[in-house]
C-alpha cells in the first residue's frame, strides 16, 4: 500500500528548502547559541537534516507529545520523554514536523514558556495551513501543503512509512 505513493515533494526538493531555512535561522542566531527540541518521532528525520545545514552551534533535546482534548473546548499536553536539561535563560528552538489543527504545538509552547527560555522559536517541515483551529506563530516553515494525508520522510500512516526518503501522499 505504502510502495508506490503519490509523490508531493522529492528528496531534493525537500533537502534545498532545508538549506534555505537552515540560513535563516543562522541569520537569526548570530552570536548565539541553541537548544533545538525534536519532537519525536516524526520531526527526528527534518532535525537531522536541519542541525546539519545550520552553523549556529546546537545542543540537541528530544521530547516526545501529545494533545488529548480534556473538556470541549480546554486540551491538555500529555509529555510521554520530558526534557533532560534545564532550558531557562536559553535560546530555544522546538523542531516540529507538521502542523496540523495547532493544538499540540500551543500546548508545547505554553509548556516551555513556563520553563523562562530567553527565547522560544519554532520551525516546523509542513503547515497544513487551512487546517489550523487554534493560532501558533511559526517562525520557520519549509512548505505549506494542502490538506492532505502525507507519508514519508518522518510522516507515518500507523507507524510506518516514515523511512521513505521522499514526501508522498495517500491517494483516497
Ligand atoms: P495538531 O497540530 O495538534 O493537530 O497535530 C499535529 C500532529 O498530527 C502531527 O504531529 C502528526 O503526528 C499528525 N499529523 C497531522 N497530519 C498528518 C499527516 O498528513 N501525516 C502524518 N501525520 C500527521
Ligand atoms: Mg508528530
């Protein structure tokens, strides 16, 4: 099923617009250094890509989330690997793969806000833009795409699919 996907953006499509963002941030961060917080598991594949283009010097955390809605309007971040480190006072950047509704990354970032980061910036792969319930700012954004169910480098369908080096979509 997963073997001949659609495909929505090649590997070297996806690699030169890397490079472009990884000069951005470096324009952003002279002088300074950063935490970079990968989400796990999709945004490890986009971090490693990422980090490696930049020259601003990193130092690498992982964190793996999730939103559950609580009450009808209220949701609730479930932290599944927290941070190893004390971020306050550091410039933090949390590498996301994807946006969707933007309900997991505003419950992230209220999270780490409240750990006094000196700043807090966000770089995400794909904005599924027109799916957005709840406003984030992204500083960084590789592609907005449509909205559609992506599989590939990092994106999964239950799991799998996320070692296929290009971005694909499933077709239904
Ligand atoms: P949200 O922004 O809180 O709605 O959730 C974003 C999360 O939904 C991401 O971290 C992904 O795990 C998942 N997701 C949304 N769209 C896709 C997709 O097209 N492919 C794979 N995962 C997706
Ligand atoms: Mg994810």
């Amino acid at each position: 099923m997963l073997e001949k996907l659609p495909v929505y953006l090649e590997e070297d499509e996806i690699q030169k617009r890397i490079k472009e963002v990884a000069e951005q941030i470096d324009k952003d961060y002279v002088g300074e250094d950063v935490v970079v917080i990968s989400i796990l598991k999709g945004a490890i594949f986009f971090t490693v890509d990422l980090v490696k283009k930049m020259k601003t010097p990193i130092e690498l955390e992982v964190m793996q989330v999730s939103s559950y809605v609580g009450t009808e309007s209220s949701g609730n971040l479930l932290v599944k690997k927290d941070l190893d480190r004390d971020i306050s006072g550091r410039n933090v950047l949390i590498v996301e793969d994807i946006i969707d509704t933007g309900t997991t990354l505003s419950y992230l970032k209220e999270y780490l806000l409240s750990k006094n980061p000196k700043t807090l910036r966000i770089a995400v792969l794909a904005d599924k833009a027109e799916r957005r319930k709840v406003p984030v700012k992204l500083d960084y954004t590789c592609f907005v795409i449509p909205d559609k169910f992506v599989v590939g480098y990092g994106f999964d369908v239950d799991e799998k699919g996320r070692n296929i080096p290009y971005i694909g979509y499933l077709d239904n």
